[in-house]
C-alpha cells in the first residue's frame, strides 16, 4: 500500500518517503518470517523460499527508488 500511496504523489521526495515506508515494512516482514521459524510454526525450506522472495521484493524497491532518483537528481 505504501507504494501506492507514494506513487500518487507528485514530487521525488514525497515517492522516496513512501519507497522508504515499503522497505521497512519489508524489513518487519523478513523479521516475523525468522520468528515463525524459531517458533517452529514453518520449516527451514518454506523460511528459504519467502525469504528469496521477500530479497526479489527488496531488490526491486531498490531498483524503482533508483529509478527516481537519477530521474530526480
């Protein structure tokens, strides 16, 4: 949501906020996905495989705040 909320905005600074809010929020994600696992509530390959989703995710904010920024120097 936070990426469309951001999008909507008009200016660079205001998209890079809401870019920032999404990957923290990733970031909360990546840390509930270790807790159910220390919990024990998913397996070690269930763990594996969100995780390489969530890093895909993670990789393409990065490349989308990018974008913005040399569009915005």
């Amino acid at each position: 949501m936070n990426i469309v909320e951001g999008n909507v905005k008009r200016s660079a600074k205001d998209k890079l906020n809401y870019l920032q809010h999404a990957e923290g929020s990733l970031d909360e994600l990546d840390y509930q996905l270790s807790l159910s696992e220390r919990l024990g509530y998913i397996k070690k390959e269930q763990s594996d495989e969100l995780r390489s989703r969530i890093n895909k995710v993670g990789y393409l904010l990065t490349k989308f705040r990018s974008g913005i920024m040399n569009k915005n120097p």
